[in-house]
C-alpha cells in the first residue's frame, strides 16, 4: 500500500429516463475525517450510506460531497403560491402613494421568487429505488477515483519525504564524524571551560568541581541524540516504504526529529556543530511540512 494525500477531487455521474445525476467529491487536508454533505433536495435519505461508503476508504481529510440531480422534460405542474402573492401584492398596496412608479405587469409578478412553484411528478417506488442506486454507484465510483488521485499525490509527496530523510541522515552523519566530537577536541574545550569555572568561582572545593567536570563533560556528548536520530529515520523510512495512514506517526516522529536537533544545538560547543544543527532544523521543518498532507 503506498502513502496517499488528504487533497484530490473525483466527480461521477450519471442518467436514468428523465433523470441525470452528478456527484463530486472534493477533499482537503484535515486532522480526521470531516464530510460535510451538500445533497439535492429530496435525497437526505442516502447520507447515511453514502458516509459509509466513503469511510470505508478514506480515514482522514475534510472531504465535501455535492449532488445534484436534473429532471429532463418533466413531466411535473406549475402552481401559485397563494400566500407569497397574497404577500406581494400587500406590498405593492402599501407602497401605492408613498412611491411614485407605474403599475406592476403581471410578468414581473410572477417572475418574482417564491410566486410560481414547480412541483416535480413524484417517482413511483420502483423508480425511486433504482434511481438511489445508481447515485450509490457513482458515489463509489467517485470515491474510488478520489483514492486513486489521492494515492497519485501521496506518491510524488513520498518522493519528497524520501529526499528529506535522506538530507537528514546525511547531516546526522556529518555531526557524527565531525572533528569537534573527537574525544581530544571534547576534552581541550572540558580543560578551558573548568579552567574559566576555576577561576571564576576560586573558592569552589576540588569535589564540587569535580561535579561541575562531570556535569559539564555529559552535556557535551550528543551521542545519545545522535542514536535517537538514527532510530527515527529508520522509522520514517520503514513508514514510507510500507504506506497507509501513516500521516500521524509520520507527524509525531518530525516532532521528535526536531527535539534532537533542538538538543544537539544546545550541547553543542563547536560553531561548525551548531551549524549542522541548524541545517537539520531547517530540513526537518521542509519534512514536516510535507507530512501534514499525507493521509
């Protein structure tokens, strides 16, 4: 299964004897799975289903689900609406002095909203059912061509999380073999900053600076950050090559990508170091922004 984005569109559709029908689906990203429905007049029925076909594929983004239905050649009536011409009429009766206009035609009376009504010719059951069907059909179409547009961004995201990791592995190897953590190098910096703790404070006793030493001696090694660095490019490698969605642990592990390069710059006591840290802070923001697409 490879990684799929949060953002596509698919739209389906179809007829039935008198009757034409779209459905489109749109979907952004979002941190779980919102729909909201915009369905014809009539067709509220379907939602349920049409949730839970959608559902069955899709488990993140905020997807918006329009239908729309045309009748052709109609076979329904043309009625007035009593009470909304009751209504303007009222209206006009009120207006009559205090607006100098001409008479209102009858055209733009009824060319007014609400006036004239059309009542469709109500389907019989047989019709109605196959109608609800063949909308359920293209739903599933469309909902398999939104996975599969879905699927076609996740593949060029993945590409892209791949280059990240691979910057970031990179740069976890270059402060791994810097010369600045060579036990020489670590133990002249250890020798000044105890000299400078020395002379600074010269009434500390040999066992206390032998604490600040030792304190001092911990917070210079990135060994342990560097490990954990190791382990979680393992993991997002892993999560990349065996897709799903992964989008949440992929989120959580640029979370911890960026603890480790937040501490390797606070212990470290060489400026070519730091700079690597930074470099790695900046890739890790382009991963994670990445990451927020993915499923």
């Amino acid at each position: 299964m490879s990684l799929a984005s949060m953002t596509g569109y698919a739209r389906a559709g179809g007829t039935l004897p008198g009757v034409g029908f779209t459905i489109e689906i749109k979907s952004v990203n979002g941190r779980g799975l919102d729909l909201r429905m915009r369905l014809a007049s009539g067709f509220d029925a379907l939602e349920t289903e049409i949730r839970r076909l959608i559902g069955k594929s899709i488990s993140r983004g905020s997807l918006t689900v329009s239908l729309n239905v045309d009748r052709e050649g109609e076979g329904g009536r043309v009625v007035v609406n009593h009470q909304a011409l009751e209504a303007v009429l009222e209206g006009f009766k009120w207006l009559e002095g205090r607006v100098e206009a001409g008479r209102p035609r009858l055209d733009g009376i009824l060319a007014l909203r609400g006036v004239l009504e059309q009542h469709e010719t109500a389907l019989s059951a047989d019709e109605e059912e196959a109608l609800n069907a063949a909308i359920l059909g293209a739903v599933a179409e469309a909902v398999a061509g939104l996975v599969a547009a879905r699927r076609e961004e996740g593949a060029r995201i993945a590409a892209i999380l791949s280059e990240r990791i691979d910057e970031i592995a990179a740069l976890t190897k270059a402060a791994e073999i810097h010369p600045g953590r060579s036990r020489d190098a670590i133990l002249a910096r250890l020798r000044q900053q105890v000299a400078e703790l020395s002379e600074a404070s010269p009434t500390l006793s040999d066992e206390r600076l032998a604490q600040e030493a030792m304190l001092l001696a911990t917070k210079a090694d990135i060994r342990e950050e560097l490990d954990r660095l190791g382990a979680h490019i393992a993991a997002a490698r892993q999560l990349i090559v065996g897709g799903g969605p992964v989008g949440r642990k992929l989120d959580f592990l640029s979370q911890e990508f960026n603890r480790e390069a937040n501490t390797l710059c606070s212990k470290s006591n060489d400026v070519a170091l730091t700079a690597i840290g930074l470099d790695l802070k900046a890739v890790i923001d382009q991963l994670r922004e990445q990451v927020q697409n993915i499923e």
